[in-house]
C-alpha cells in the first residue's frame, strides 16, 4: 500500500506463543479455539454417528487438533516459515 505519510510508530513483534505442547493461545484466538474444538468433539459426532466417542479417542483427536491449531496460529502470525 501507497501512504501518504510515514508511520513512525515501534512495529511490535508478534507474541511468541511458545513450543508444542506448552504453547500459550493469544487471548484473540480463544474464542474460535473453543467453538472449533466443541464442534469437532462433541457436536460433529453426535450427529453424524449419533454418540460421542470413548475418553481415549476423544484425547487423541484432541491432541490432533490443538497440533493443527498450534501451526495454525504460528503460520498466521508469521512465526513458521
């Protein structure tokens, strides 16, 4: 983009949100995080297989997800390559 003026204000540096699994979610992403894991742990598979899965798989979609939010965050605010 073009200004018309020079913008002199401090560029702060993206949050560094930590390594996997230790990571820290920004406070703007908490609540998408939030829906998005509802959705795909409890209300997805009610209805479309009527129950919800056993603790254990439960915890390993879990962990798939939070791993696919994690490089998610960290490619939208520039930290991955």
């Amino acid at each position: 983009m073009n200004y018309e003026f020079q913008d002199y204000r401090k560029k702060t540096p993206p949050p560094d949100i930590g390594r996997w699994p230790f990571w820290i979610l920004p406070v703007q992403d908490v609540q998408g995080y939030i829906f998005r894991m509802m959705l795909l742990m409890f209300v997805l598979p009610i209805i479309f297989m009527g129950y919800l899965f056993t603790p254990a798989t439960t915890f390993i979609y879990w962990v798939i997800f939070d791993i696919i939010e994690y490089i998610k965050i960290k490619k939208g605010r520039g930290l991955l390559p």
